[in-house]
C-alpha cells in the first residue's frame, strides 16, 4: 500500500514541488528501499532507488535493477536516472565517482565569479 505525500516548498519558491510515494506495508522487503542523502553545504540530494522493469522503461531504458537522480532543494531531479547498476551500493557509488569527476573539470572560481 503506497500513499503520495507531498514535500513542502517554501513559499517564495516557485519551482515544482515534488511527491514520493511513501510505502506502508510491513511485509515488503526492506532491500529494495531507496536510499537518500543530502549534501550538507548545497542541500543538494541525491535518491538511489530500484525500479522493475515497467519503471525502467519508462525511463527509456531497458531491464530492471538500481538507478540514481539528484536534484536540488525544491526542484525537480536535474534529468533522466542514471542506470540500471545490479546493486545499490554500485548506484551510489557512480553517483559520488561522478560527482567527483564534474568537480574536478570545472574551472577553478576567481574573484570575478
């Protein structure tokens, strides 16, 4: 049983607002929970989740397993999930190897930024 609840948005922001499904059923397996984490400086968030293969194909791609999307505070995620990876560890971990690696490339600020 799964009911949607709505994640606030401040008032003055007017970007969408998002919904999650929460799940309320005891009996389903806890490995397939979706993990979440913020980034404490940004609060930018990341979700690592696992989608069956109807989900994964609405995303246009094939097979089912662990993807990720991150996104900002108030804002939808900033693109299409990156998967399909066989664990969530794997998925997370891809995450922070990316994160990483787009940090790395970006020019360094200067006083002008």
């Amino acid at each position: 049983m799964a009911r949607f609840v709505q994640l606030p948005v401040h008032p003055t922001v007017k970007e969408a607002s998002v919904a999650r499904a929460v799940i309320c059923d005891p009996k389903r397996r806890t490995a397939y929970e979706p993990l979440y984490d913020t980034d404490p400086q940004t609060g930018a968030s990341v979700e690592v989740f696992y989608a069956d293969r109807a989900l994964a194909t609405s995303f246009g791609t094939r097979g089912d397993g662990w993807f990720w999307w991150a996104c900002q505070p108030g804002r939808l995620p900033d693109g299409p999930p990156t998967g399909p990876f066989a664990t969530s560890y794997a998925a997370y971990r891809n995450f922070a190897l990316d994160r990483v690696t787009s940090s790395l490339s970006r020019p360094e600020c200067t006083r002008s930024c």
